[in-house]
C-alpha cells in the first residue's frame, strides 16, 4: 500500500517531463504516455481502496514520514504521507476522473497544434491533485495547493491565443492567490504557536492549548480562506465560470473532482481546527454560494456556464455540510459529485464537438443525433437533481439532514436548511431546463442540426462509466460506516436554553483539542496487517522512514464542555431524544428534498417543454431581476468598480508620488549637487588655486627680484658687501 501511494503521483509527474521534453516526437504526440501513467495511477489507487475497504474501518490510518530538512537540529521538517479512508476515496476520485478526461481528450482534442502540450499540463495538474491529497502536513499540503494554482492557470489559458482565454487564466491566477493568502496567514497562525507542520503534531498542540480562542478562530477561517478561493466560495467565486474559456476537457478536471474538490477536501483533512465561530462562518459562505450562483445559473444560456455555477453551488452545498457537522454529507458529495458533474462536462463536450456552439438557444432535439450523450446527460442530470435512486439524492439528502438537525437543535439558524432546501428545487429547475432545450423538442438551428452526429467511442465511453457511477447503489452505506468525522472534531452542536421557557438558544460545540487528546489515548487501526507490516518495515535495516498506524499523544482527559446537553444527565434519555431528533431531520429532509426536486423539474417542462408559461414573457415581467442575474448580480461590475478600478487609482496615485514626489526629491537633489558642485568649483578656482598660485606667483617674482643680485662678479658682491656695511654703520650711528 506504502509503495503503491508513494508512487501514484510520481506517474504523472513523469509523464509530464516526457510529453513536454520528447512528446511531439513520439508516436501519437504521446498522448499514451499519459494514459499509462494515470491508468496506471488509478489501478493502483484501486487496490488501496480495495484494501482499506476489505478491513473496513472508520478509524484505520496509515501514516509514514521521513526527515526531509533539518534547520541547525531545532526544526525538522517531515515528508510522507497520510493514508486514511478519506485519502483511499480521494485517490480513485482522482485517478479515475483524470483517467477518463485523459481518454475524452484523444478525441476532443485531435488536431489541436500543441496537442503533447495539452496533456503534459494535464498530467502535472494529476501530479498536483495526488499530492495535496497524500500530504501529511500544512507544509506540503500548502506545497502542492499552489502547484494546483499553477498547473490550473496553464490549463484554463491552454488557448491563449484568445485574449478572453488569456484574461480567464490570469483572473483565476489572481483570484486564487488572494484566498491563498489567507492560507498562508492561517498556516503561519498554527506554526507560530505550535511550532509544528504535520497535521496530528497540530491537532495534539491544539489539544494542549497552545492555540485557542479568537486566534484559534483567525487561523482556522485563515486556512478557509483558501478553500474560498479555490473552491470557488463567495466573494471569490467569480474566476470559476470564466475558466469555461479553457478547453471542455479542462472544464471537467477542474470543476469535477480536482481543483474545486481541493478546498472541500482541505476543510475535512483540516477539520479539528475550527472553532464553533469558524463552523459557522464556514456555514454562511457556503449558503451564500449555494444560492447565488444557483439564480444566477436560472438565466445563462451558454451551457458550459450553466454547469460552471451549478459546480459553484454544488461546492457550497459540500462546504455547507462540513460547516453544520456533515462531515461525512460533505465529502460524501464531493465524491458523487466528481462523477455525475464530470458526466455532465464531458457530455457538454461532447455536445460542442458535434455542433460547435456553446448556446442552448441554437440547439434543440440532439437526442435524435447523439442519443448515448442524451442517455448518460439525463442521468447524470437526474443525479445533481436529487431524483431518489441516484447518488446525488444520496448524499445531498445528507447535507440536507445535517443543516436540518443542526437548524432543529439552533433553531436561529434554520435558514441554513430553508436556503438549501429551496436551492436543489432551482438546481432541478435549471438543469432540466438544460435538458429540455439542449435535447428534447425542435432544433433551433437547423445547419448546426443537420451537422450534429454522436461523438466517437474514445469520447461516449467515459460518459458511459460516468453515467454507471452516478447511481447510488455505489455509495450506500459503506462511505458513511468509513468516513466519519474525526474523534479529533466533533461539531456536534446542542441547543442549550439561555434561560426557562425562552425560545433563544447558545451555539455548543465541544473543544476540539480536547476530543484529539481522548482520541489519541487510543491508536487506530494498531491491529491491522498493513500497519503491522509498516512497523515492521520500518525497523528493517536500509527501510527509510517510520509508520505510524495512529497519532500517538499524550494521554489529557476531555475538557468538561462548560454547559451540557439537555437530558445530559438522564444518560439514555438524552441518547434517545438525540436519535430521535436525528431520524426525524432525515425523514423530513428526504421528504422535502424530494417534493422541491420534484416541483422544479415539473416547473422546467412546464415552462420549456409543454410552454404553457412563456418563459419570455416571465423575463419581460421581472425584467429588473432577469437583468440583474443576467448579469451575475454584477459582481464582476462590482469588482472592476471597487478592486480592479481602486487597483488601478491606487497604482496612478502611487505613480504620481513617484514621479512628483520620490522622483522630485532625487531631482531636487542632484540639482542641489549641481548647485554645490559649481560654488566648490568657484571656490576651488579662485581661492584653493588662487592662494596656491599666488604662493606661485610670490616665489617666481621674489626669485625673479633676487636673481639680479647673482651676476657671478666680484667686484658687485664688495660693493653690496660695503653697502651693506655703510648701512650698519649708519644705523648704529643714529
């Protein structure tokens, strides 16, 4: 198993310098090259997840490391790698996804001139993935999260050419480097604290109080941060649709199971660290992006930014159900997700390749031409729309339930649930809405009608997989029995009354450093084969490294939550009410979420296929609002107003201090130097030489004067001589 994870990502990575190094002088542009490697990749990542499944338990954890940097002996800096159910999932999750886009883009991108290109970028961004999901600490994770930004930034600007490509690259570039930032200050938050970078080293300083409170709190939405920005989270959910400008199989990989994934997946590998505050700031983004994008999904008629916003609201449904305590709802549908959307890019896909537009508006009755796209789109569309047999019922039912239990025990946030619950009746709206126009009725454009024929094998066949796994049948059960919330963060929430017959509530979470101490008195997974087989590995002479089944901590007793549970007390009676108030959120949330699926797909054919509302006189009724989500509620109005125009006056104000003032003082002076220079070259002039050539001039003359009296005769040295004398002498007479 150790081997096996330590190679997946390599694969890739490899793959990577072939194509780009050789790739246009290999057979095909070596394309295969990366087929093999992530085929490869994903057979591996099978036989993890076999493996794990066939112990089949929620606590195994496989955990090695090696010392990678040493700073003078008082820091260490470990690489390895975490394999725990959470990481066996997200493998296949992304070996199988990127196996399949690698497949449909043989075909969807036949002919392209930098075609090696293509898939070399494909396969650092699986490299990337791979890492981020094997990390084993902030260090490498924060590593490979960039390494994501870079390869997705290549990815999304594939077609450069194309200013709005060019545009789309760089803003989601720079949109992802603002949530970074705040990743960056959360991760440098726990290290300054704890003085540590490997996920269980944080957790046990959580535990110990080494950071706590409104710090705790800072850090844990610091790390969130940068879920907002790659997970396409309000306010920075605007760089997602623009990345439709990459390539469709581009569109799939990001917005399917891998970058968008990344923040999701982030938040449940980080999940001890929030606090109840960061829960619920947790919380409300993902209402805010769940409903947003999902309105502003109601009017688009290009049908890759239909899918764009209903992947934006997916992901605010996953980061909703982390933040109420769906710890298993969320990453539950992160990975249905990652099947039924990817089914429905790649059919998108193949759509465009057939009749080369992007528009619902020209399309119509393609079911007739491409019946297994229609086939595998229906059912991937029936999935996102929650219809029960289908995964997406499955696991959007259980966020569901989880924001319902949580609205039932925090009454004051009920609108967690009512905002969700009315959003899957728009997603179901919406997308049969796609369905209807795209597939069913009368072509709008005959030409592009007549022209339209069934993509080629090497393209339906991953639909065709994609669509098998969008059943639930796949999911049942076993995903909630291994994928729990970690004993490290128990978010489970209790409505404590503020006081006798008051109908307020306080918001209770338990410490989650406290709940890692317990959890860490007890090794998982110490009995298993494969962590038998690590220990012993590691005590083997020439074995790098050292595995450890489980975080093993300092033994600290659970801090006593300051305020209890109703019922607490009463032991079983508190056991049953909790269970009963569980059953009931599932019996009424499965309910619900089926009578609003229901409501917004017979809403879609009323509207579009039986036309008994005319969908153009509704828009010229509300034109107001049309036009608002027309227009995205015109954030990106908004930001090019505030951010791009305040950027821009920022940068002329700082240009004109430049010029005038920095610029002016240098100016000044030099000219001051100038200034000074020309007086001490005056004064250099005139007096330091004047006074030296007039010592000159003083010597020459008084030489000049003297050099009469050395005429080399006798007879004029003794008449000086008596001269001089007669002079004395007379002197000395008066």
């Amino acid at each position: 198993m150790i081997r096996y994870a330590y190679i997946i990502p390599f694969l890739p990575l490899l793959s990577f310098f072939v194509n780009l190094a050789v790739g246009k002088r290999l057979p095909r542009k070596g394309d295969w090259v990366s087929l093999a490697t992530i085929g490869a990749g994903l057979v591996m990542s099978i036989v993890i997840f076999f493996e794990v499944f066939r112990i089949y338990d929620p606590n195994f954890r496989y955990h090695v490391v090696v010392p990678w940097l040493s700073l003078e002996g008082r820091f260490v800096i470990n690489a390895g790698i975490l394999v725990d159910n959470l990481t066996a999932v997200m493998l296949v999750v992304v070996t199988g996804v990127s196996f399949l886009v690698h497949l449909f883009s043989v075909g969807y991108m036949h002919g392209d001139p930098k075609y090696s290109r293509f898939f070399a970028y494909l396969s650092v961004f699986s490299f990337s993935m791979l890492g981020l999901v094997l990390a084993e600490s902030f260090f490498f994770i924060y590593i490979f999260w960039e390494l994501v930004g870079f390869s997705s930034y290549a990815l999304i600007g594939f077609w450069f050419e194309k200013k709005s490509a060019a545009d789309a690259g760089k803003k989601a570039f720079i949109v992802n480097r603002i949530g970074d930032f705040g990743f960056l200050i959360g991760f440098l938050l726990l290290f300054a604290t704890t003085g540590v970078l490997g996920y269980d080293e944080v957790f046990r300083g959580i535990a110990e109080g080494k950071i706590e409170g409104t710090l705790l709190t800072l850090a844990g939405i610091g790390i969130f941060c940068g879920a907002i920005g790659k997970s396409a989270q309000f306010p920075l959910h605007v760089w997602l649709p623009d990345a439709m400008e990459g390539p469709t199989p581009v569109s799939a990989l990001i917005h399917a199971a891998t970058m968008v994934a990344a923040g999701v997946y982030l938040v449940g590998r980080v999940y001890p660290i929030f606090t109840p505050d960061a829960f619920l700031f947790i919380a409300y983004t993902g209402l805010l992006t769940l409903f947003i994008t999902a309105t502003i999904a109601l009017t688009a008629t290009d049908i890759k930014k239909v899918l764009a916003y209903s992947t934006c609201s997916q992901l605010g449904y996953m980061i909703l159900g982390l933040g109420v305590g769906g710890f298993t709802a969320g990453l539950a549908h992160l990975t249905t997700h990652a099947a039924f959307k990817a089914c429905l890019f790649l059919g998108s896909g193949s759509v465009i390749h057939a009749v080369h537009s992007q528009e619902i508006t020209e399309m119509g009755a393609l079911r007739k031409k491409m019946p297994i796209t229609f086939i595998t789109f229906l059912i991937a569309t029936l999935s996102i729309a929650g219809v029960p047999l289908f995964s997406g019922f499955y696991s959007k039912d259980m966020i569901l339930k989880s924001a319902l239990l949580f609205g039932m025990k925090n009454p004051q946030h009920m609108i967690l649930f009512a905002g969700a619950l009315l959003t899957a009746g728009m997603t179901a709206y919406y997308m049969f809405r796609l369905v209807i126009r795209t597939f069913l009725g009368e072509p709008k454009d005959r030409h592009k009608f007549d022209h339209a024929h069934e993509s080629p094998p090497n393209m339906w066949v991953p639909l065709v997989v994609l669509a098998g796994l969008s059943f639930s049948f796949w999911y049942s059960g076993w995903f909630g029995d291994l994928v729990k919330t970690p004993a490290s963060a128990i978010p489970a929430v209790h409505a404590v009354p503020a006081s006798a017959g008051s109908a307020d509530s306080v918001l209770h979470v338990p410490s989650a450093g406290a709940a890692f101490a317990a959890e860490s008195a007890e090794p998982k997974g110490a009995g298993h084969e494969p962590a038998a087989h690590a220990a012993a590995a590691s005590e083997r002479p020439g074995t790098p490294g050292h595995a450890v089944p489980a975080p093993q901590g300092e033994k600290h007793p659970p801090a006593v939550p300051h305020e209890a549970a109703p019922g607490a007390e009463a032991g079983g009676h508190g056991a049953s009410h909790e269970a009963h108030l569980d059953h009931l959120a599932h019996v009424w949330s499965m309910y619900l979420s089926v009578l609003f699926g229901t409501l917004g797909i017979g809403l879609a054919f009323v509207v579009f296929r039986f036309r008994w509302i005319d969908p153009e006189k509704v828009a010229t009724a509300v034109r107001p609002v049309h036009t608002f989500l027309l227009n995205k509620w015109y954030f990106d109005e908004l930001y090019e107003a505030t951010a791009v125009n305040g950027t821009k006056a920022l940068s002329r104000a700082l240009g004109w201090f430049d010029l005038y003032v920095v610029d002016g003082l240098v100016n000044l002076c030099a000219q001051l130097g100038v200034w000074a220079s020309f007086l001490i070259g005056k004064f250099d002039n005139h007096v330091v030489d004047g006074a030296v050539n007039g010592v000159a001039d003083v010597t020459i003359g008084s030489g000049s004067f003297f050099r009469r009296f050395q005429t080399g005769k006798l007879y004029h040295y003794v008449f000086v001589l008596a001269g001089g004398v007669l002079i004395i002498f007379l002197v000395k007479a008066f």
